[in-house]
C-alpha cells in the first residue's frame, strides 16, 4: 500500500490518500479541504472512496466537491451522519467559516466493518470521544485516528458530542491492539503506537 499526506486547511489538517499498489485503486481520507494540491493529487489517482474519521468541518470541507469531481463514495460512522448538514454540530458556524456545503453519506459505518479497497481491507474502530461518531480504519500497519489520538495528546472533548470518559475509552482500545502500528493522525506529525503507549498520558487516564 501507498500513503500520502496532504496538509491544507486553517487549523491545518492531514489528508491521506491510501492506494492499493494491486489495482491503483485511491481512498482519500478526511479532505478538510480542496486546494490545489489535492486537486492535482486527485487527477493522478483513481479516487474511489473518501473516508471520513469525524464530521468536524477541518475534516469534511472538500467532500461535496471531492466526491463530484471523482464520484467517489463517501463513508462515515453513523453516528456522525448528521454533522455534514449542521453547520453547529460541524463547527463551522462556531468559527464564524462559511458552511460546509452540505452531503449525505453514501455508506452508514459501524464498529467492526470492513471495507475493501482493491486488494487492501480495512477495519472500522468507532472510537467516540472526539464526536460521538468518531472512528479509526486500520490497514496493514497503519491506523488513521483523526482527532482520536494524536501525537502525546487526545482530541477536544468539549465539542457538542465529545466526551472525555469515551476518548479515554476509544485511546485505551487503540493502546491494547496487539503488536507496533504507525499512528497517521488528523493533526501534526505521525507517531508510533509504542511510542503513545509509552508517552502518551492519556493511555493511562482513569
């Protein structure tokens, strides 16, 4: 498989794009934005799913014109599927941003799915806390965790939705995964599951 990060937005974000080296086939995951970069990324891809770790805006503000331009489905947790047409569940309105343009997801995810992508499989975590339709995919040796557990912290609880019990909850379940994984978050740098285990508070919160 295949990772590139693409960093853009006004916070900013980390969009990938995953590629099965089998069949070429793209997810783009959390496009909190569509700048040129993505755009031009876009064309060299056969994009075919957009996956989405959350509804915050600084993660789905490129969807609607991702998915028109590509026709790629969009995946989310069903717990967050009203996020993209509630500029207050979304933070948009809260931030004083123009509204998300408003989609309706083509795929309603919950905790356990798999998900095909070429050659690849990916398996879904909900992993509320964040939002309460939060989630991680995880392929090979990767985990995308979005706002769930980025480098040495854990994503804002005091969102609509966000919960502290549940993050603690959701961190201490990626913690307990068996063997060393590549931690590709939704913010910052990527980190290494050992490492969080090791430095990571938040893996010990009570």
């Amino acid at each position: 498989m295949q990772i590139e990060r693409i960093t853009g937005g006004p916070l900013p974000t980390n969009c990938y794009l995953l590629t099965d080296e089998q069949t070429g086939q793209t997810a783009v995951i959390d496009p909190g934005f569509y700048n040129a970069e993505l755009a031009d990324a876009v064309q060299t891809h056969k994009v075919v799913m957009i996956l989405l770790t959350h509804g915050h805006f600084d993660h789905i503000t490129g969807v609607k014109q991702l998915a028109d331009s590509t026709g790629a489905k969009i995946y989310m947790d069903e717990a967050d599927r009203a996020f993209p047409q509630n500029p207050e569940l979304n933070l948009s309105g809260a931030m004083g941003l123009a509204p998300v343009e408003p989609f309706v997801p083509d795929v309603l995810l919950h905790d356990g799915d798999e998900i095909s992508l070429g050659s690849l499989q990916l398996q879904v975590l909900h992993t509320p806390g964040h939002t309460c339709g939060g989630c991680c995919y995880l392929t090979g040796d990767a985990i995308f965790s979005g706002d769930t557990l980025m480098c040495g912290t854990v994503g804002r609880t005091d969102f609509p939705t966000g919960s502290y019990e549940e993050i603690i909850k959701s961190v201490k379940r990626l913690r307990d995964l068996p063997g060393e994984w590549r931690v590709l978050p939704g913010h910052e740098f990527e980190t290494k599951l050992s490492w969080e285990r090791a430095n990571n508070p938040y893996m010990e919160a009570e």
